[in-house]
C-alpha cells in the first residue's frame, strides 16, 4: 500500500458527530504548551504532534482518500478547520500538506505521486515555496529566477525570498522562468527541487516580531531533474493558481481577531478601562466589526457546506478579516496605555499579558497571500466590473 | 407540518420551500420596483403631506405586504422578518418604502405583540388590508432608545384614562388614523401603550421635515380620552416589553431598506465610474477611486451579512437579550455603511453628485433619514455596551474555555 489507508469514512458521520470526534481528536493530541503560541514553532516542538496527526489519518483534510486524505465534503473540511483553531493547535510544516500535496493530487504524475506524497506522511520530506523573489513580490509573474534544462536536469539559478520555515525545510517547490520570450505569465514552470545539494543557501530573516520565520534561499546553479516539473513546461502559472481556494477562505477566518478581541478585553478588564464609556464605544466598534466578519464568514461558509461554489467574494472576507484583526490589536495598545510601549509579557497587577507581538505578527497578514491592495485590485476586476 | 416526524430531508425541504417563497416575494417587489419608481414624483412630494403617494400605498397592500408579519388568526400570512426584509430591501432601491417601516412593521409589530386581543382583532385585519394607517408614537423631544416615556402621562379616574404629553420623531404620521401611545402611570410604576385616533379630542400634530422631504410627526395630547377596550397593554414594569420587540424587529428592517438604498446607490456610482471620462480615460480605471469603490462593497457586503444574521436571530425567538444586541449590530452597521457609502458616492461622482437634479442626492437623504432614525450608529453601540456589560466584566465564555489564548 503505497498510501495510507483511511481510519474511517468520515463523510458517513454527521456534521455533528463529526464535529464532537474532531473536537476529542485535537483536545487529546494538541500538547497544550503548543496551544495559541505566539509564534511559528520549530520543527523538534511540533514534530510528534506532526507524526500523530499521520498515524491517526487527521494529517491531510482535503486530500482524496485514495491518496491517505481525510477527503472531507467541504462542509467537515471546515468543521476541522474550526476544531483546529478553537484548540489553538500550532502550524506544522505543513506547505507540503497545504499546497505540494494538492498540486500533486491535481495536476502532478502517477509517478510524483507515489515518490513524493508518501513522504509527505512520513515527514521524510519537509517543503517550503519558493514564489517570493526581491523583485517580484505582488507582481509575482516578474518572477526572474531561472531554470535552464541541461539534459535530463533543470540547472536553477536565482533568489527566492519571504519563504516560511524554508530553515527547516529540505525540499523546495518553486516557480521558476522557463521562457523569456514569451508574455510573463506564460514562462514559468512550477519544479520541485531537493535542497540538499551544493548550490542551496537559506539565510534566515528576523521579522518585526523578532522571530524567524522567513527566509531567503539562494539558488547558484541548483539542479532536478525534468521529472520533477509539475504540470506542463511554462504551465507552472496555471499550476500554481489552481490552489487557491480553501486557503484564500482560511485567511478570512474570523479566528484571529476573535482572540486578539479576547485578549483586548482581558488587558481592559485588569487595568479597568472597561468601565470607561469612551473605550467601551471603541470596544463596541471593534466587536461589531470583528462579528460582522463573522457573519460575513458564515455566509460563505454556508455556500460551501452546500457544495456551492463562491468567487472572488473571498477577497472581501481576506481585506475585512485582516485589518479588522490589525485594528483590534491597534486598540489593544491604546488601551494598554504606558504599558503598551513594552516588550514581552507586561504586567498587569498578579497578571501577565503580551501586548505588543499582537500589534506585530498581524502586520504581515495583509501583505501575505496576495496582499490587501492585491485583493481589492481583484475585487475591481472581477466584482465591481470597472474597466482596467 | 407534522414537526413530529420531521427528518432532515424533510426540513431541507421545507427550507427549500421557504428559500423559494421568499425568491417569488422579492420578484414580485422587484417588479413592483420597475413598474413604479418615479423619482419625479418623489421630489414632487418632499415637505407636503402626506409625504408619499398613498395609491402606491394601498397598491402595496393589495399585494399582501402588509400581512406578511401578522400572523394569520388576525388576517395575516404568518411569515417572517426573511420575508419582509426582502421586500423593503427592494423597495429600497427605489426609495418606495415610505412609510411601511413605520406603520406596517413599528406599529403593526407593537399592535401584534400587545396583550388586548380584542383590540388587535380589531385593528390587524385593518392595518394588513391597508384601510388603516397606525403610527407609533414612543420617542419623546431626547429621542433615543430607552423605551420609558419621560413625560407623557396615563392618569385614571373614574374609570377613564387620558393621555398627557408630547411625543416626537412619529414616522408615517401624515395621514394617520390613529396613533398607539406610549405613556407612564400617573404612580410611575411603569407605563403601558394606548391607542388613540388620530381625531381624538385634545390631539393635534405637527410635522417636522426629515433630510428626504418626508414628515416627522409631533404628536400633542392634552388630555386625550382613552376609548374604552383601547388600552393595547395596562400599564406595569413589563409591559413594554412587546414594544421593546417590535423596535428591534423595526432596527433591523431599516437595515434591510438601508441595504437596498446601499445597492442601488453603488450600482449607480459604479456605472457612472465606468462612463465618465476625464484624461481621456473612463474614471474607474484610475485606482485610487477603484480602491474606495472596493472599500463601499466590502461594507455593503458586510451590512448584508450582519442583516442575514439580525434577521435569522430575530425569526427564531431567541432570547430578547440576544436580539437587541444582534438588532443594535445590525442598525449600527446599517447606519454608518449607509451613510457612509452615499456621503462617498458623491465625491466618487463629482459637482454632478452635488446637484438637486440628480438622483443619487434622493439616496443619500434617505440614508440619512434611515441612518439617524431608531437609533443612529452610536446610540446602538452604547446600547450593546450597556447590554454587553456584565460580559466584559466577567469575561465572555470563550475566554474561559481557552484561558492559553490570552497568556
């Protein structure tokens, strides 16, 4: 059996039964000082939590059963979404999981298949993406790192940069430039390389939050080989679009500011500006706007448990969420008032909260995953219909 | 139905029917829309009496709109605030809705909710065949949502009751025929509603002209005879709790109309950006307007979620806490989204969007009318601070499930 097989047809128990079985599943196996972190964490912290989401077969949501998913309908793909985040369950290297996987599953070979998601499951290969470049960031098609075939190998040179975990990582996926003659989108090429080799440098970026999470990797004449193009040669555009989809709805989850919204209430409760009229208006402003997301959400939630089909509406749900969560984590400053110039958990009486890394992590989750300026250029082109 | 032996299929498919019942109504109202929008005639109307035009009134209730909240022992259809939302989403667009939310679903809601059946088997079926116009007179001079009146006055003696007071901010009241009033007892120990008509003896209204041209009812009493059997509900600690439901159900439909005046206003704004030429380009391709014109949507779309939300809430019966939290949400959104998205479609218009002659000026008075009305943005935040305040203190059940999150 090359993948594994499936523990059970989750698809036979209901929403609710399913939801109660996620909820155990995470409840047991998420080791609560890996809950709600406030950062990505290393590999060694999150590997055992990684191996029992394999053996139990939770690892992969939305992969197809014959290939060792959970093949969830939409409706208990986002159940476990949902069981995940309220458990506070931390992020596993898992661009294998999220994107390779998929991509494989859709557009790879029998072949890539049988090699690389078996690997996925045994953590034997841990991915990151190579999109990013120093040029091109929101124009991602601008893309320049170059692949040139040299035989039966793709011989690679350029910059990726902006790539999670990539420190971690000991394989690559990449979009590379195939063809310079040709319109921009139409050169590239989506490969798969092993970072093992001579060639490969990840140099780690500290970000504002003061973690190490994105790094740079440098390609000087890496090599793969062809078989390890995914999708058609110079199709690597098309390859790589057709991911989006759940991940564009997961950046639009409510979840976050829900517990930036907690934790605002928390440090406004111990310094009593709760009871301060002024503060209870912005608080109230805040709520509204992090439920109505909620709601907003919900609407498209509801669309997908009922097997429809959404479009760039997403977009709405990635702006609103986004710099609805930066705001809260703006007021949770305001209202931490001198102490919100402090880094590090602060004091608050007997009580310790941080207040500061809210404010920074959530900086990057308008610029991430197409950033909000990016979103909005969709929302013109293909919502409101106004002419380019 | 036979509740008994619902199955999931089952329910399915009666929401199945519901979803297409409510499909057929906002058809009909959209129609009704096509057919009668008249923004001529709306100019022609603003500041005069009685400030709408009373055959689309009675056409309205010859579709049965009116009967759609009521339920059916008292001539209604028994449906829901998803059905009647649609339809004043619709009228919305084409600033007809005037003055339904006032008389159909403020007073007709505190009518249905009230305690005197026999005054309601009198009245309802009038109100939903559209032969009677009631109006709800609850706000005094401060306005606002605290539901005690602060002046008028219920005094008994000998068996008879007389209304004392002055009473503001009445929508509909151009051409009433009766008011339901709401007033404390003369021992201020609580207060309760009565129903009036508009020619009673010591009555006399005066109007105040809202930004859209239409009428906003004073309503003096001096001495006002109570009929004998119009009491709608006796005066107690409690009895305005009908009313409290009906001014919800009322917040949230105002939601509903701000949501068609929203649509229509941003259709408008849109296909003037996609016509409109300056630096031999059509405006809606530079980005800094499409950018704003993004923004609108997203609070379009946000004001339609919350409203879908207020208005399956409100449906359900859940308890009344939740939904005046969820109405104030809903208003609160409304309020701003619909002032807010008609305030920037006329700078996204230009002079154009500043002249009388114009349209889009007739969407931005009614959301102006529609966003200060039963509670403007603020005053439905301060309410859900009020409500949500023992929560704050003792920390929403969340945080007590997931103490890690907060560390």
């Amino acid at each position: 059996m090359i993948f594994p097989a499936p523990t059970q047809d989750w698809n036979a128990l209901s929403d609710d039964e399913f939801r109660q079985t996620a909820q155990a599943f995470f409840e047991d196996n998420v080791p609560r000082h890996l809950r709600f972190l406030n950062r990505r964490p290393a590999w060694v912290e999150v590997k055992d939590l990684y191996h029992a989401l394999s053996s139990s077969g939770w690892l992969c949501p939305g992969w197809p059963v014959e290939y060792g998913g959970m093949g969830l309908s939409p409706s208990k793909y986002l159940i476990y979404v949902e069981e995940l985040e309220l458990c506070g369950t931390p992020r596993v290297m898992d661009q294998g999981v999220m994107n390779l996987g998929p991509v494989l599953i859709a557009r790879g070979t029998q072949a890539q298949r049988e090699k690389y998601l078996p690997k996925i499951f045994s953590a034997e290969h841990l991915w990151c993406q190579g999109y990013s470049e120093p040029g091109a960031g929101s124009d991602l098609a601008g893309l320049r790192t170059e692949a040139v075939i040299d035989g039966d190998e793709f011989v690679i040179n350029g910059h990726k940069i902006w790539t999670s975990m990539a420190m971690e990582a000991n394989h690559l996926f990449a979009l590379v430039r195939t063809d310079k003659t040709v319109k921009k989108q139409a050169g590239i090429s989506f490969v798969m390389i092993d970072m093992n080799q001579p060639g490969v440098t990840v140099r780690p970026i500290r970000n504002i939050a003061g973690h190490e999470e994105l790094c740079e990797v440098f390609l000087d004449n890496v090599r793969t080989p062809v078989e390890n193009l995914v999708g058609q040669l110079n199709d690597g555009w098309q390859v790589a679009k057709a991911l989006l989809g759940f991940e564009r709805v997961w950046s639009g989850s409510p979840r976050q500011s829900m517990l930036a919204l907690l934790r605002l209430e928390k440090v406004a409760r111990l310094n009593g500006r709760i009871n301060d009229p002024v503060f209870q208006d912005k608080l109230t402003q805040i709520t509204f706007d992090v439920q109505d997301g909620a709601s907003a959400y919900e609407r498209i939630a509801q669309i997908m448990r009922t097997g429809g089909s959404f479009g760039s509406e997403v977009s709405v749900l990635k702006i609103w969420a986004t710099e609805t969560c930066q705001r809260v984590t703006e007021l949770l400053l305001e209202a931490s008032g001198d102490a919100g110039m402090m880094l590090g958990d602060v004091g608050f009486g007997e009580e310790q909260v941080n207040v500061l890394h809210p404010f920074m992590d959530c900086r990057a989750f308008t610029i991430y995953g197409g950033s909000n300026q990016i979103q909005r250029n969709i929302l013109v082109k293909t919502v409101l219909n106004l002419p380019t | 139905m036979n509740t008994n032996t619902a199955t999931g299929h089952e329910a399915n498919a009666t929401h199945d029917a519901r979803a297409e019942q409510i499909e057929m109504l906002r058809n009909s109202a959209i129609d009704f829309v096509a057919g009668s929008t008249d923004h001529k005639r709306l100019r022609e109307q603003r500041e005069k009496l009685p400030g709408h035009d009373t055959r689309l009134y009675s056409a309205m209730a010859n579709l049965g709109w009116f009967r759609i909240l009521v339920p059916e022992e008292y001539g209604g259809l028994g449906l829901g605030l998803a059905e009647m939302s649609v339809v004043l989403q619709e009228l919305g667009k084409g600033l007809l809705a005037e003055p339904i939310l006032a008389t159909v679903v403020l007073a007709g809601q505190t009518l249905r909710y009230g305690s005197n059946e026999a005054l309601k088997n009198e009245l309802l079926p009038k109100l939903v065949d559209g032969s009677l116009k009631a109006c709800l007179a609850w706000q005094e001079d401060a306005g606002g949502l605290d539901l005690m009146p602060v002046k008028t006055v219920a005094t008994s003696a000998g068996g008879r009751v007389t209304l004392t007071g002055r009473k503001r901010y009445v929508g509909g009241a151009g051409d009433a025929d009766g008011y339901l009033v709401t007033a404390r007892n003369s021992a201020d120990t609580g207060a309760g509603v009565f129903w009036v008509a508009a020619n009673a003896k010591g009555l006399s209204v005066t109007h105040e002209w809202r930004a859209d041209g239409t009428p906003s009812g004073i309503v003096t009493l001096d001495a006002v005879e109570v009929a004998s059997g119009h009491v709608l509900d006796e005066p107690s600690a409690t009895a305005l709790q009908g009313l409290a439901r009906a001014v919800n159900e009322s917040c949230v439909m105002a939601g509903a109309e701000t949501l068609g005046v929203i649509e229509a206003t941003l259709n408008m704004t849109l296909e003037y950006m996609r016509n409109r030429v300056q630096f031999g380009k059509a405006i809606g391709t530079f980005q800094a307007l499409q950018h704003r014109a993004a923004d609108l949507y997203i609070q379009q779309e946000l004001v339609r979620a919350v409203l879908g939300d207020a208005v399956q809430t409100l449906d359900s019966n859940a308890n009344a806490e939740d939904c005046s939290k969820i109405a104030s949400r809903c208003k609160s959104r409304s309020s701003e989204a619909g002032l807010r998205i008609t305030r920037e479609a006329i700078q996204l218009h230009g002079a154009i969007g500043f002249t009388d002659e114009y349209d889009l000026g007739l969407y931005v008075k009614r959301a102006l009318v529609l966003s200060a009305w039963l509670g403007n943005s603020t005053a439905h935040r301060r309410r859900f601070a009020l409500l949500n305040a023992a929560v704050w203190q003792n920390g929403s059940e969340a945080n007590s499930q997931h103490p890690s999150a907060l560390a």
